[in-house]
C-alpha cells in the first residue's frame, strides 16, 4: 500500500472512531438507532474499494470546467465530455459541453472541441452510456429566453461513434419542466442519468422540483425504446426528503450483476438526519462539502436506506474541504473501473477521479 492509500486509512479511522464519540456523547442518538427511528449510515464496500487518483482537466485563464462523463472507444481511447463555462457567463445561460481524448486517466488530454453550445440554451452536466453499438449522451438542457428567464429540462443525443456525430433528439427537450407530480407541477427537470434496464425498456433518473417545494428530489421517466418519447413514473419521486426539509441531487444510476445501483450528492445532510442527528437549518451548507451515498435496489424503484458511497477531496487528498459532486463511473470490459467527481479544489480543475479496486457490487 502506498503512503497515500495509507493516509485515507489513517483518516477514515479519525473519521470512524470520531463516529463512535458521537454516539457515546449523544445518547439519544443510541436510542434512535435501537428503535428504528434511526440507524448508523455504514461506509459501503464500494466506498471502501476507492483509491485516490489525480485531479484533472484545468481550465484556461477566461473559464473554468466542471465535472466529467467518460467513456472508452472500442479501440481503448479514452473520451470525456463535460461542462465548460466562461468565466464572463452564468453556467445556466453559458455553459457548454466539451469533447476530450486522451490514452489513460492520467493523459496527458486533448481537447478535441466543443460538443453542443448554442446562445439560446445551455449544455451542462453530460452523462455518457453505451446501448449497443449505439452512445447515448443525457444532458442538462436550458432553455433561456426573456420570458422565462432560466428553465432547466433533459436533453438526449446518440451517436454511433464517440468522435460523432452527434444527433440530438427532435423530442428535446426529452423531459420537459412540466406536468403533474404527487398534485403538483413539475417546473425543473436536470441532472439526468440513463440506465438500460434488463427488461428493455429505458430509464432517465434526473433531479426533479414541483411548485409544491423548492427542495430537489429524484425522479424517474420510462421508454420503450431509446429515442422515447419517455414517461413520468407514477410513483414519482423515487427518492425524496422533502418531508425533511432536506434536499438531493446528482444521480448517477447503473445496473450490475443483477441488481441496481444509485450514487448522490450528499447536498445538505441526509445521513446525519438517517442517524439521527439532523444539522440545524443555519449549519447546512448546501453542496457536495460531505461524503456521498449509495443506494441499491432490486427494481430501480424502491431505494431504501443509502450507504456511504464516496468520501470528501479532504480526506482522499489531505486538501481544504471543496464540493465533491456528479459522480460517474468510468467502465472497462463492463466492469467499474474508475469513479469520477467534479471538485474546484486549490486548482482549478474540473474534478478528480478515484480508482475502483475489485469491486463486485453487493
């Protein structure tokens, strides 16, 4: 084990052991935890298998870039799609989507070009997937106009090559900012993740807001076939703590070895309310400033109690606590091989990414 492996185990012992205190100061959180009410949010084994890697993807001098969708050619060439904003703009009105190449994680990378920008409507937050021979590529699409000012929907584009081109759908914006939800309507739909489920058909996960609430849930919608159109599940939301005054967001689903996965952003303590001891209103800073979940189901449906899923840029780095968010997996021979977040660190970068050691799922 190197010197950093050894740091993380060092810190995640304070981590754990600091954990413990907690319970023995707080003996109303014990209580919680043996009658149900609450339960300690274990770290996951996927968490567990994660080894620091490297921050990567500065931004030049008049922008800055965030986060990271990557994806390997059928010859090995590694390609990453993410947002780029200059620093002149707003991210809703400016941002685009970007292509990059590189030979391994550790690059050096290529920047090949920009994927979508347009003045009337913001790219952002790409996810990347493979069905068949066919990529598909999800997307925050902004739709921006005097009118309505900012309106945050889901955008899909498919290409049969990485290189492109890439054709986006007539049906976009693919799920739109409207109809009803649990008696209320929908008015913000971003942040998506797709997922090919073993049944055929095909699911977006995305963050999904009502009129009912400010607060961000997640939400799922259905087709039959990739080009949709897709359907809102009628269970919507799939995962929500609005009840809590608490909110969620950055999905990044998959399914593997038979059973269904789900990774977030930790926005504004979660866990700390599962266990027991929710952070007073004025301590919760939003942002991905605590370790992420992980969610596992058998349908895709019902998620139950997340796990730990990932931990912070402080403990894998030794660095000042920045946001780790929008998690995405990086596969190779359909195996996890690399967890990849967006954090503004010391640099400006557009994240880092993890190593996943041998693991297997649940």
């Amino acid at each position: 084990m190197g010197w950093m492996g050894k740091r993380v185990l060092e810190i995640k012992g304070r981590f754990m052991k600091k954990t413990k205190l907690m319970l023995m100061v707080f003996p109303a959180l014990l209580v919680g935890l043996s009658s149900g009410t609450a339960q300690a949010i274990e770290e996951s084994s996927f968490s567990k298998s994660l080894v620091p890697g490297a921050f990567i993807l500065p931004s030049d001098e008049e922008s800055w870039t965030w986060g990271m969708a990557p994806m390997y050619d059928e010859a090995g060439k590694l390609h990453i799609f993410n947002s780029v904003i200059p620093n002149s703009g707003r991210w809703v009105e400016n941002s685009k989507i970007v292509h990059w190449t590189a030979d391994s994680v550790e690059g050096p990378y290529t920047l090949v070009g920009d994927l979508f920008s347009s003045d009337d409507i913001g790219y952002h937050n790409p996810q990347i997937s493979k069905v068949g021979d066919t990529y598909v590529l999800v997307y925050l699409y902004n739709k921006h106009n005097d009118e309505n000012g900012s309106m945050q929907e889901v955008g899909i584009a498919t290409a049969t090559s990485l290189d492109g081109p890439w054709k986006e759908s007539p049906l976009n914006p693919i799920i739109p900012a409207s109809g009803e939800m649990n008696g209320a309507t929908i008015n913000h739909a971003s942040n998506p993740t797709f997922v090919a489920a073993p049944d055929g058909t095909f699911r977006i996960y995305y963050k999904s807001m009502t009129t009912k609430h400010r607060l961000r849930e997640i939400s799922m919608a259905v087709s039959d076939t990739l080009e949709g159109p897709y359907k809102n599940h009628e269970g919507n939301p799939v995962i929500s703590y609005a009840d809590q005054q608490l909110d969620i967001e950055d999905p990044y689903a998959f399914y593997y070895n038979g059973m269904y996965y789900m990774i977030v952003e930790d926005r504004r303590g979660v866990k700390d309310m599962l266990e027991g001891n929710p952070l007073p209103v004025n301590h919760r800073k939003s942002g991905g400033l605590r370790p992420g979940l992980i969610y596992t189901s058998k349908d895709g449906i019902d998620w139950g109690i997340p796990e730990v899923g990932y931990l912070t840029n402080e403990i894998y780095f030794g660095a000042p606590l920045a946001r780790s968010e929008r998690p995405s997996i990086l596969w190779k021979d359909g195996q996890p091989e690399y967890l990849f977040l967006a954090c503004h660190d010391k640099d400006p970068t557009a994240g880092y990414y993890l190593k996943i050691n041998n693991w297997k799922g649940r």
